[in-house]
C-alpha cells in the first residue's frame, strides 16, 4: 500500500515540476530529467504490480544510470554556488533532496532488478 501512495505522490511532485521548468528554464536538461523520471515511475509501477516490464538487465542497468543521474544532478546544482556561508550549505541540502525523494524509487528499481528472481525467472502463461 506505502508503494502506491508514493507512486501517486511522486507523479503529482513530477508533473508540477517539470510543467514549470518547461516553461521557465533551460529545457535542455529538463527532458533528461523527465526521461528518466518517466523510466523511473514505470520501473515503479512494474515493482508495484509484480510484472515483467522490459527486460531484467535493463533495469539493472537503468538503476546505475538512474542514481548516477541523480548525483549529477545534486552536484550541478550545488556547482552554482561557491565558498562555505549559511547559502551554500542550505544550497547544498537542497540539491541533496532529489536524491532523498528518490531514494525510495531507488530501492524499488534495485527490488524490481536484483531481487525479484522469481518474477524474471517464470514463464509467461497465456
């Protein structure tokens, strides 16, 4: 049940989010985000219902670019601001909050990809 209401959670702070940096920002990154923002919800989604949704190694793989795109992420953003002031250390705790909200998207892809062997392992029934 916490999976789901997380799941709708985090569709609802996506959306709002990338509906105003689409408008307001540099797009450029934006679609990266909202790439793999969408692969992370549909990884998601495929924990939730215990389905097989592309293949295993692909979401062992998309986990690694997945938190690695997360720490690029935080560490662009704090590469803004330089120097050590009370700015720069709440900077710095803002640009760790994706990987904190996230954290949770993580857990489930590595689930979904490491330890659900019973799931990629069975055939499919028709």
């Amino acid at each position: 049940m916490w999976w789901k209401v997380y799941l709708v959670l985090l569709v609802v702070m996506e959306f709002h989010v990338y509906q105003h940096i689409l408008i307001d920002f540099d797009i450029s990154n934006s679609y990266k985000g909202l790439f793999f923002s969408s692969i992370q919800v549909l990884g998601l989604i495929g924990f939730i219902v215990r389905k097989r949704l592309i293949s295993q190694i692909f979401w062992k793989v998309f986990l690694f670019a997945s938190v690695g795109w997360g720490l690029y992420t935080a560490l662009n953003a704090f590469s803004w601001y330089s120097g050590i002031n009370i700015r720069s250390m709440l900077m710095f705790f803002i640009a760790l909050s994706p990987i904190i909200l996230y954290a949770p998207v993580y857990r489930a892809l590595y689930l979904y990809s490491y330890r659900s062997d019973s799931l990629w392992n069975r055939t499919i029934e028709n």
